[in-house]
C-alpha cells in the first residue's frame, strides 16, 4: 500500500464583494497560529511551571528539583512514562549542575521529539481501487466533523470521495455528514434509521467500487470502548467491507477528543483491540485541553497519530508533524521569564 501525502494547497477563492469579507478573510488566523492557540494551555504549564522551579537563583539540579519537573511534566497530561523519561535524561545530563530554564526546556523538546516522531504517518492507499476508511470513535469527539474536515483534504487534493453514513441510530449524524456531504461536493450513501451499519457500509464501498471513487469514508456510530455489543459490530463492518476490496479498510481511524486527558488512554486501548484501530484523529484541540496526551496515547498503543483538529471549519485540520507540533508546543518558552 502506498501513502497520501497531503500538502496545504490553497483553494482559488472568489474575489470579496465588499470590504469587510475581506477584512474577516485576511483576519482568519493560518492553521499553525491556531495550533499555538490550540496548545496554549499545554505551552503555559510547560512554559510557566517548569520556569517557575527556577525562581530560586542558582539552583542546583537535585532531587527535589527534579521531582517539581516530573510534577509539572505529568500535569500536561503526557503521562508518568514520558515524564519519567525527561527526567531521567535531565538526572543524567545535569545532575548536581546549576543550570537554567532552557536548557531544561531544550531536553524537553528533544525527549518529545524522539517519541512523537515515530508517530508521523500519512493515510494508506489502495493500490488499486478505492481507499476505505473507517473512522471510530466515542460519541461527542468530534468524529463527524473529523469526517468532514478529511473530506476536504481528500477533495482539495483531487480525490474523489464517497461518504458512508454509518451512524445509522442517531439522525442527526447522518443530517450532518450529509449537509457536509453537499457542501463539500462528495457522494453519500445513507440508510434508514436504526438500519444495520454494516449495511450501509456495505453499499458505500459498492458505490465506490462501481464508481470509481477514490475514497470511501464510512461513518459508525458513536460508542463507549466498555459496550462489548457494539464494539464487536466494528468488526462485523471490517468483515463487510474486506469482502468488497481486498486488504480494506486501509485504515481505521480513532477519533479522541483532546479534552479527555487520560481517557484517551482508555479510548486507545479498547478501539484498538475491537476495531484494529490504525491511527489517531485528535480532534477539539482548542485551548481548553492539554495536548500531552499525544504522547502516551502515541508511544504506548503504538498507534500513530495521523491528524490533528483545531476548530470547526473544513479546514480546520491537517496531517499531524512532530516538528510543528513542537513549535507550538514549546514557542515561547525559550523567552526570558517575565
């Protein structure tokens, strides 16, 4: 199977008819500057604590040092691994020097980097035929816009999509990814309410198939990763579609709200054995979570992190690099303390 690799293309906009769109337009902050915002909470504690451990001049790294970073690492949710990690690189490298801020902050950054960097995968494409995806999910992590902002990609890279409105017992999933389906200019195959999802799914691919689309998107239904039931239906849809297109789908993809801290953990782990979950969606990154959580989830499950939300707009996503997301992690926190 090969890799999509998305690049940030620009599409041809119409001219503003009057002023003020187009001051809103040139106001509309880039995807990066919304990935700083997104991460502001996780940059301050990173930023403001471990900085705060230098307020005594002169301070030797000892082991009441080192135990205030571990404290302030794990309170931006990257778990005790992690932490542990950079403090042990810190322990090794510095103990019983005086240092300051950042280089401390420099060993974090590197520490991150050597986990998060595994992470960095594009989407698998079908060697022939159409590309199945499957996105999963709890119910309110964002999956149907993820669906949405993922359809633009594909179609802004000239892909041509169809849609499986999966989510067949909540009605107003399906209104929406069908309102998205239409504004988006992709196709969509949806059932009647309460029909078997694997049934819609079935179709979608069919569709895609007889088609010739390029992708196959298909929806489920929301679902705690506790409900045995309907965490065995994903594999009976995995079965559905595998009897369609050889090897699909080519990825599931596990959307987690950034928001749930260390239930994402729980999350990854329960899709992952149900759902043969291949790489992670990390949606709502909006300035209320603590972005962290990417680490653990990443490094643990061994589930790459494939994209990354931050707000609702179809365009409000993009393939997830370690590099950028450090940058936004950590701008600002090589600047002198106030």
């Amino acid at each position: 199977m090969a890799l999509f690799r998305f690049g940030r293309k620009e599409e041809p906009r119409e001219e503003p008819t009057s002023a003020e769109p187009q001051a809103e337009a040139a106001a509309k902050p880039g995807f990066l500057d919304r990935l700083k915002a997104g991460l502001a909470k996780t940059a301050k504690v990173l930023s403001t604590d471990v900085r705060d451990i230098f307020k005594r001049e002169g301070r030797l790294v000892d082991e009441e040092f080192l135990e205030e970073l571990r404290a302030a690492l794990v309170k931006t949710d990257m778990g005790p691994a992690a932490a542990e990690a950079i403090v042990a690189d810190v322990r090794e490298r510095l103990r019983a020097r005086v240092v300051d801020p950042d280089v401390v902050l420099d060993s974090i950054r590197t520490q991150l980097l050597a986990r998060l960097k595994p992470a960095e995968a594009g989407i698998a494409s079908a060697a022939t035929g159409p590309t199945v995806i499957l996105v999963t999910g709890v119910n309110g992590s964002g999956k149907t816009t993820s669906i949405a902002k993922l359809t633009r990609l594909f179609i802004r890279d000239g892909k041509r999509v169809v849609l499986g409105a999966g989510d067949t017992f909540r009605a107003a999933a399906v209104e929406q990814l069908a309102m998205w389906a239409g504004r988006l200019g992709a196709e969509i195959v949806r059932g009647e309410p309460g029909c078997d999802p694997a049934s819609v799914a079935h179709r979608a691919v069919a569709k895609a198939v007889e088609g010739g689309f390029d992708v196959c998107i298909v929806d489920t239904a929301g679902r705690l990763q506790t409900q045995a039931n309907l965490m065995q239906e994903l594999g009976k849809i995995r079965r559905v579609i595998a009897k369609q297109v050889p090897d699909a789908p080519h990825e599931t993809l596990l959307v987690i709200d950034a928001t749930a801290g260390q239930n994402a953990l729980s999350q990854a782990k329960g899709f992952r054995e149900a759902a043969g979950c291949t790489g992670i969606v990390l949606a709502k990154l909006d300035g209320s979570a603590r972005g962290g959580v990417i680490v653990p989830v990443a490094e643990q499950f061994g589930l790459p992190v494939k994209f990354v939300g931050v707000g609702e707009s179809a365009d409000d996503l993009e393939p997830f690099r370690p590099d950028e997301f450090l940058a936004a992690l950590l701008e600002g926190s090589f600047a002198p303390a106030g």
